[in-house]
C-alpha cells in the first residue's frame, strides 16, 4: 500500500508514552494515554490512535490540555458522583471515573458519574471494555453543544451546533468476548475525516456539507467552515436526538462549576446555551439476581445472534465489539499501518521533544 509505514505496536505505544512524559504528563498518566492510542490503533480505529499526538501536542502548546494535571473526585452522593480533570488528559480523567463508578456499583448496584473540564477520552469503547472485563455493564457519552461549539450541524440546520458526541454501552458475556457498541453521532466520526484527509481520500457521500451548508465529499472542507451531518441520513433526527441528550446528560457535570471556560470544547467560555461534559454509568448484574445466569442469558443470546442467516455478501453476522477484537488478534501480528503524512507529523514531533521515533516498514 502506497504512502502507508507500519509500526510494530509495543515500540509505538513507548514512543507515545515517551512523548506524553515528555510534554509534562507523570509516568501513570502517560501510560495510560498510550495504552489507550495504541489499543485505538490496534482495534482498527486509526482517527482515535497515535495521529492524536498532534492534536493534543497543539492543545497543550495553547494550555487546553494540562499535561501534569490530574483528576480529582470533587463531590459524591449516594450512588452518584462528579470528578473534575481540571482539563488534564481525558483518557486518564475518564478510565478514573469508570473505575469509581464500578466500586460505586458494587455497593449501590449503579454508580453514574459526570467528569468535568475533560479534554478529549479517546475511543469510548475502551472505558466500556475496562468496566466489561470486571463484569459491570456500562454506558459511556461524551457530548458538547451550543454555538460556535464541535462541527457537526442539527438535523435541518446549515451550522455547526454539536460535537459529534458518541455513546459507548458494554455488556459481559462468560466465555468470550463482551458485547461493546461504540459510534458517534455524526454520519462519521470526525477523526475518520482527519484519517481520510491524511490519505488523500474522499469519505462517504452524505456524511458532510461545506461551509455553504451543501453536501460534499472532500475531507477538507469540514476544516474550511464546513460541518459533519447527524447519522440517519433522511432519518437524522434520530442521531440529533442522541446527540443533543448527550450534550445535556454531560452537563451534569456543569452544575455548580464556577470555572470560566469549557474544557471539552476546545477552552471556549461558558455561555448560555453550552453545555459540555462526560456521563458514565456502572451497573452491577449481581444486585438485580444471579449474575452468573445473566453472563449465561447474555452469551446465550450473542450466540444465537450469531446464527442468524447472513444476507448475500456477508459471512457472518458480528455482535457489536467483534470487529475490534478480530483487528486486535490481526493487527498484533501485521503490525500498526500508518499514513506517511502521519509519520511525517510524529516525526515532527520527536525531534521536538527529544525522543526516537521506532523504525517502520513500508506496508
């Protein structure tokens, strides 16, 4: 594959990690966010890996993320709770919580919290996975509206009013994997546009307008004033609607938080009619009955899901979460594929901080 260098995952992660310590982020800290990158890479989700550098490299040189900060948990109720990341490293700020909020639940058999000043978490599914792998079902959202705020546009609207806002729910299953749904609420994921930028490729017909508010398929134009639309397509009030309710369910976070401006969107003051912030919820199958018969239920039912005779063109149905686990196996063994203009950007990046970018493999 043209323009494209491969990378062997645990050399990468230590580069990442290297460059995190670099910029001012503890050691804890910068594992975790490399850990996060690369399993992003790994699990065939490239917009929320290693090319993340960059962005958060800009965002510390502007003080939107604070490398050296740490969360905090700043007020608890019962089965509920609010942290603040005092705009540290999402990542770190967001598997934190979800840690909380899995001891919150074995105690109450729910624990939700909100995480305020969060700059970006990365891929949602990996929070979902983490809470998964203790046995907890868990949500995740992470949401930003209001104007002048993300880059996706409201069902019937011509302007930019939302982030692209995902929603990650997780559920255990005994035996194999757990059932992990993660997507966005824009027709695409806005680092997808990024990825395909880098590669000079085009990204799917209903999934952008330019600045003029009229569809186009050039990358490029969603970084000209153009805008992501809602996944739906003729049916986009339905990514609207999840949208809008994640923006709204992370603004719990917001009540009574004196800080002037909103971390999550890119340092922008707080005004009315923006909202930002991360919602999270834990749920301990062991307070609703026999745990183990519902990991039972669950696997049961992923099996028969499975069973369900595939249209033309597909071998198998996949229950959701599947796809990453089959690119983790393969991706372990191929290796990390890169964009040469991402290479290119990282390498940037390590004659800045001092640190050896790992040799690479043309693909």
């Amino acid at each position: 594959m043209p323009g494209v260098c491969v990378f062997e995952p645990g050399p990468l992660e230590a580069f990442c990690r290297d460059v995190l310590k670099a910029m001012g982020a503890g050691a804890e800290v910068a594992e975790e966010v490399a850990a996060h990158l690369i399993t992003a890479n790994l699990s065939g989700h490239d917009s929320h890996g290693a090319m993340r550098l960059m962005q958060y490299v800009s965002q510390a040189d502007s003080g939107d993320i604070v490398p050296s900060a740490r969360p905090e948990l700043i007020h608890e109720s019962g089965a509920v709770f609010v942290a603040d990341a005092h705009r540290g490293f999402g990542h770190f700020a967001t598997a934190f919580a979800i840690d909380h909020a899995v001891e919150v639940a074995r105690r109450h058999g729910v624990g939700a919290g909100a995480v305020r000043h969060a700059t970006h978490i990365g891929r949602l599914g990996h929070y979902t996975e983490r809470a998964a792998a203790k046995g907890f079902a868990s949500m995740v959202t992470v949401g930003v509206a209001g104007p002048g705020i993300g880059m996706v546009v409201p069902f019937g609207g011509a302007e930019r009013f939302l982030g692209t806002n995902p929603w990650s729910l997780g559920v255990p299953a005994r035996g194999r994997p757990p059932l992990i749904f993660d997507a966005a609420t824009s027709a695409v994921a806005e680092g997808k546009v990024r990825v395909a930028r880098s590669k000079g490729a085009q990204v799917p017909a209903g999934a952008l307008v330019d600045a003029a508010g009229k569809p186009t398929t050039d990358p490029a134009a969603l970084y000209d004033g153009g805008g992501l639309l809602p996944v739906g397509g003729w049916a986009g009030h339905k990514g609207y609607g999840l949208s809008l309710a994640s923006a709204l369910l992370g603004g719990l976070a917001m009540i009574g938080d004196a800080e002037p401006t909103m971390a999550g969107a890119s340092g922008l003051p707080a005004a009315p009619g923006r909202t930002a912030g991360v919602f999270l919820v834990a749920i301990d199958p062991a307070h609703f009955g026999d745990p183990g018969a519902y990991l039972d239920m669950v696997t049961s039912t992923m099996d028969a899901v499975k069973e369900v005779r595939p249209r033309e063109g597909v071998e198998q149905v996949l229950v959701p979460g599947e796809p990453e686990v089959r690119s983790r196996e393969a991706r372990a063994k191929d290796g990390v594929a890169i964009p040469e203009q991402t290479r290119a950007e990282l390498a940037e990046i390590a004659s800045r901080f001092g640190v050896t970018l790992p040799e690479c493999r043309p693909s």
